[in-house]
C-alpha cells in the first residue's frame, strides 16, 4: 500500500470544497467527490480548511485483499460468525504466528481464495521418437473415485484427466509426470 495521501477539505454539513482558488469569503461546497479539489500536500488543505472554515479530511487507499488456500478461507469465513473472531482464528490455525497474522489481515481487510493449481498426470512407455506412447492418467466413470489409465500418443486434456497435488498424493501418483494445466485448460 502507498504511504502517499490525499486530502480534501469537508464542511459540517458533509459537503467538500468544491474549489479553494474561489473566494473564501462565499466557498463554494459540494456531495460530488468528482468535483471535489483534492490535494497532495496536507498544509495546503490546512490553508484552505481555515479560510473556508471546513475541516481536513484523509482519504485513504484500500489496503489489497489475502489470497487464502480454501481451508485458510474457511477458518476466516467462520471466524465472522464467533464471539472472539482472534481467538477462534489463533486456535483453528495450526501452523503458527505468520499464518495467524494473515488469517488475521484477511479477516479485517478482506480475501480471495487462491485457485489451486491442476495437473496432467503421465507416464512414459518409449516407442520410437516421433511416435512416443504414453500411460495418462484419468478418473473413472466406471468406478468414482478410482483412477484408470489410457495409452495414447499425446497426453490429452480435459477435467476428467486434471488432478490437484492433494489428489496426486490420494492416488499415489507421486513418481509419475505431471503438467500443469493453463487457464485454457490444456497443459504447459
């Protein structure tokens, strides 16, 4: 977040300077922030605010939202729906400080869930160079839950044949090839 701020002068009414190059002796306010004089330098909306007789107002940037894995997400969401939101937040993390302090960022400034990265699982068979075959994995329609394997000769895409790191781990595919899949969906 930029340490740079903004000011503006603000009326007891919640109307803004409109411009301080006027006269101050009959300033002219407004709701509209779009027509509002903004300034960069804090003692020049200082000058203005006492000729006009407004106050000086900060604007202040959003400061940018987390990204959380959705197990991360899920302790932040639910942490909104207890009495101690901290507490519920240091006893649900498990990892420690850092993390707490980020759970703790995401609750108060807002998050975003991370999209988990997929991959094409495959194997090698050989063959000859130009016609090389391949084991892919993919998940079966027949038995859900259980994987199956296809040979082919170009490692093909497609949801059935994307697996997450959490699912090459439930599967045991560990020692095979792996390709993350891009946004269009087709490996690297």
């Amino acid at each position: 977040m930029s340490e740079e701020k903004l000011y503006a002068v603000k009326n007891d009414e919640g109307k803004y300077l409109l411009d301080s190059s006027l006269s101050m002796d009959y300033p002219e306010w407004t709701k509209d922030l779009d027509s509002t004089e903004i300034f960069v330098e804090k003692h020049s909306a200082l000058t203005a605010s006492s000729s006009s007789g407004g106050h000086v107002v900060t604007f202040v940037e959003e400061p940018e939202k987390v990204v959380l894995s959705e197990e991360q997400a899920k302790i932040v969401e639910d942490a909104h729906g207890c009495m101690w939101p901290a507490k519920y937040i240091a006893d649900n993390n498990r990892s420690g400080y850092e993390l707490e302090r980020l759970l703790m960022e995401a609750y108060v400034n807002g998050y975003t869930v991370a999209k988990e990265k997929k991959y094409l699982v495959f194997k090698e068979l050989g063959g000859k160079d130009q016609n090389k075959l391949f084991a892919q994995a993919y998940r079966s329609l027949i038995h859900p839950g259980t994987i199956s394997w296809f040979i082919t000769n170009e490692v093909k895409s497609g949801p059935w044949a994307q697996f997450t790191e959490s699912e090459i781990e439930q599967y045991g595919l560990q020692d095979c090839e792996k390709e993350e899949v891009t946004d269009d969906g087709m490996g690297c």
